[in-house]
C-alpha cells in the first residue's frame, strides 16, 4: 500500500513558499500498475467524445449519466477507466450493480459460491473489457487484481481512495443505495453512475433513486464546483445500431393506449 501526496516534489526538495501552498492530502492506497495496457479508439460521436471529455477531466469526481439503451454508457464509462488506470491517476476499477432480478420473472435458486452466483451480473462489464483490450491485457487486469465486480448490497464501510467506480444499471438501485455508494468515495477516486429510467427492474411501487439525484444535481453550478455532473444522452444518441435506434425512438414516443409499461420494457 503506498502513501501519496499529489505534488511531486518532497518536501526537502520544495521551498517553504511551495511547500506552504501544497494542500494535498496524505492518503493510504494501493500501488499503480507497472505494465501499460493498449486501449482501442472506437468512432466516438461528438457527443460521446463529450462525455469522455468530462470523465477525465481532472476536477471530476462523480457523473451521473442518463440514457437510452445502446448509448454506449457503459463502454464509455469502462474505456475512461482504463485510460485512468494507464496514467496511473487509479489504481483499480470496481464495477458495482444491484443484485436485482427481472420484476416479471425469476431464476431462482443459483448453484456454486457468490462470485459463481453473480457471475451472470457482471458480463456488461467483461464484455466491454473485451471490446476495448487484448485478451492478453484483459488476463494482465485479472492477474494483478485491478478490476472488480461485486453488488452494490455489501459496500457500507468501504473506503475507495484512487479507484475508478462503474455503478452501472441504476436504475435499479434505491436513494438509500446510491447514497450508500457516492459517500464511499475517498481521495483521487472517481464515479461514474449510469442509468436508463426505461429500463427499471424494481416491482411497481419501490421507486429507484437514479432520477432524484440526477435531478437534485443537473446543471447545478455548486455541484459542479465540487466535481459532480449530470450528462444525458437522448433517442438520438442511440449507436448499437439502426434497428435499436428505431425501436428505441418509437417505444419512447408510442401512441397506442393499449400496450402497457411492461410490455414496452421487455423490448427494451
């Protein structure tokens, strides 16, 4: 575990005046890689160029990203990560989602340990991984231990400091939890916390908190002064493909009556 303070100068290498003005705080994290990973460049719309804009940005701390689904959050929010962990301004990446189950049907009893259990939860994440990196680089990450998927049910009491945190799906996750997860969040880490409001797994009735907070930080000057922002993407944005993006513009703008909620998600 090392011991860093952001300036690089030490202190007997620093004159009192530039020692004075050093307000970086002395944190207890982890060491950063020692290999480099080679990350592929995609063809980024403009405005997902924005959002990576942002997301490495270093006054960022937290970003709520709201979209549709085939907007590319995740990827995104993964192909930030690793370039962080690159420049060693992190030293791991955790991704985080609720273990919550389709709310219109159930799998049931799972065999094998928790991470067997949960597997099936963190495949955005190592899908991605592999959209982005060499199997070989990929292998390097599970090796020395720098990414990791576990839910978003069995953080309290963690402390991240130089982490790159991917809460992914939360939508499905409540005020209480995301809440639980923001004040995690120590020294020299970052949040990225996504979410498409269409999506929700929660049974009717048990509201999730992704749209409270979006709310209560969009544009809000004072947030942003403190490293949070709000990013939305819209149907237009929609770049999984031209079938997704129509079915994702008409299911948002239907017009027929007789078709519920639930039978809208299940497309989606």
């Amino acid at each position: 575990m090392a011991k860093k303070n952001i300036n690089k100068k030490g202190p007997e290498n620093s004159s009192p005046e530039e020692h004075k003005k050093d307000s970086s705080p002395y944190v207890f994290q982890r060491n950063k890689i020692n290999f480099e990973i080679n990350i592929r460049d995609l063809e980024w719309s403009e405005k997902q160029k924005k959002l990576i804009e942002i997301a490495l940005d270093k006054k960022t701390r937290i970003i709520f990203i709201n979209g549709p689904a085939g907007t590319s959050k995740t990827l995104l929010s993964v192909y930030a990560s690793l370039h962080l962990l690159n420049e060693k301004k992190i030293s791991d990446i955790i991704y985080l989602r609720s273990a919550v189950e389709n709310s219109d049907s159930k799998l049931g009893f799972l065999p094998g340990s928790a991470e067997e259990k949960l597997a099936f939860y963190n495949l955005p994440f190592w899908d991605k991984i592999q959209e982005l990196i060499s199997g070989l680089d990929a292998k390097k990450l599970k090796d020395d231990s720098r990414a990791h998927t576990f839910p978003i049910n069995y953080i309290r009491g963690l402390n991240w400091n130089s982490k790159s945190i991917i809460l992914d799906e939360a939508q499905n996750s409540s005020y209480k939890e995301l809440v639980t997860a923001m004040t995690r969040l120590g020294h020299f880490s970052r949040m990225f916390i996504l979410a498409d409001p269409m999506q929700t797994d929660l049974n009717q009735g048990r509201g999730g908190g992704f749209e409270k907070l979006f709310n209560l930080f969009e544009n809000d000057v004072e947030a942003q002064s403190h490293g949070v922002f709000t990013f939305k993407f819209s149907e237009e944005d929609v770049k999984r493909s031209e079938l997704v993006a129509y079915l994702i513009k008409r299911l948002a703008n239907k017009s027929s009556p007789a078709k519920s909620d639930d039978d809208t998600k299940m497309f989606l």
